[in-house]
C-alpha cells in the first residue's frame, strides 16, 4: 500500500500559505511560503512548504542564483520536488523579470546608455552566459524592437556583423545600440569586447547605419563604451 504525500491541507488553516494569502496578502507571506504555493504538494516525507524551506537552504536564501538555474539543477538533491515543479518556480521568475522589465508606454525613446539598462538589466543581469543583444531604433531614438543575436564570448573572430545588420535592415533601424551582458557580475569591458565593437562600428558606417552605443550589463551596474570613449 503506497503512503499518501503530504499536502498544505495537513497543516492547521491558519498556517497553510495560500490561505494566508488569501487574509493577509502576498506580501505578508515568507518566501518560503510563496514557493509551497508553487510547490503545490508535497513528498510522502514532506509538505510543500518543508520541501520549499530545503529549497531555499539549498542555495543559502539567494533566489538570485535559484533563478540562475534550470530546472534539473533545481531539483537536484531535493526529494519530491521534481522537474515539474521546477519548471513551475523558474516560470515565476521569468514572469518576475518580465515585469520588471515592462513599460506602459508603447514606444521606448533611448536617450542614454541609463535608459538601455533600465530596459535589459532586469533579467540581462542573471543570465548564465555571454549574450549578445541588438537595439534597432527609429530617427527618433523609439526602441523598434530588439533580439538576441549571439551567445557566448564575444570575439571578433566569431561575431558577425552581417547577423547584426541583417536584423537592422529588416526592422528598418535607423541607428542600433548593442547590449551584452559579463556573468561575472563586472561589466568592464575586455579586449574582445573592444575590437569586435569597433569592427561592427566599422560595418555600421559602411551602411549608413550607426551604432550609438555598447552597454555592457554586470550585477547591478553597467558601462557605456561610448562614454568611456571607447568607440
């Protein structure tokens, strides 16, 4: 006879999250309590929100580097909290970034490298790898759109500005910003980051379609190579 997993509902009304929620708010809630609602049941050990607390203690309380993960890596060494599960936690923290990341205004206009930032850093910040993002603006500096047009690190040898002005041509941009993110959290730009810019500058002109700027996005902080006058 297979035992029965635990759930919220075993533990008294006052003290199941979503109930809490429900009285209180989300914002009164821990965030161990936030993840037993995405958690949703238990192990035949565990509630939802034992299984969460072990979460949490597994990456010390930093959601960040929980949000870094897949969802394999999340599950890892957590009994009862398979790749399901995972999967329900790290699309809340996609949706968390997305938020952070929105704007009411149906045209973004770019008047500094401040602005890029304000755009990319929310969820550029935590990305795993080196990405490579292009900005295609309009004569007016309204974002058209932007895309992601390479992975990994950045050298001059393996990025292809034809990728880049390809996209630009199809949206019609009238100048492009590039934005990458450094992993490591420092945003100071590299040798590679430097030539492989410079060499896209050069295509830009080539086009008559300028490139105004290169943030590179690190923990919380960022750098214009056009302000350091780098390009």
């Amino acid at each position: 006879m297979s035992r029965r997993k635990y759930t919220l509902k075993d533990l008294p009304e006052e003290e199941r999250p979503r109930e809490r929620l429900y009285k209180y708010g989300p914002q009164a809630l821990k965030t161990s309590e936030l993840l037993a609602i995405l958690i949703r049941t238990g192990s035949e050990e565990e509630t939802a929100l034992q299984l969460a607390e072990r979460l949490l203690k597994k990456y010390d309380g930093n959601l960040r580097r929980m949000a870094q993960e897949n969802e394999k890596q999340l599950a890892e060494g957590i009994k009862g909290l398979g790749p399901s599960k995972a999967a329900q936690i790290l699309a809340a923290f996609e949706l968390g970034r997305r938020l952070a990341a929105y704007t009411e205004d149906e045209k973004v206009q770019i008047k500094s490298a401040s602005d890029v930032a304000r755009l990319m850093m929310p969820w550029m910040r935590d990305l795993v790898k080196e990405t490579l993002y292009v900005l295609c603006l309009d004569t007016k500096n309204y974002l058209i759109k932007y895309r992601r047009i390479f992975e990994g690190s950045l050298n001059a040898s393996v990025i292809h500005p034809r990728e880049i002005f390809r996209f630009a041509l199809e949206e019609s941009a009238a100048s492009i910003i590039l934005v990458h993110n450094h992993p490591s959290g420092d945003p100071a730009p590299s040798a590679d980051d430097i030539s492989s810019t410079r060499q896209i500058v050069q295509a830009g002109k080539i086009l008559d379609i300028p490139v105004l700027d290169h943030v590179i996005i690190g923990d919380g902080t960022f750098v214009s190579m056009k302000e350091r006058g780098l390009i």
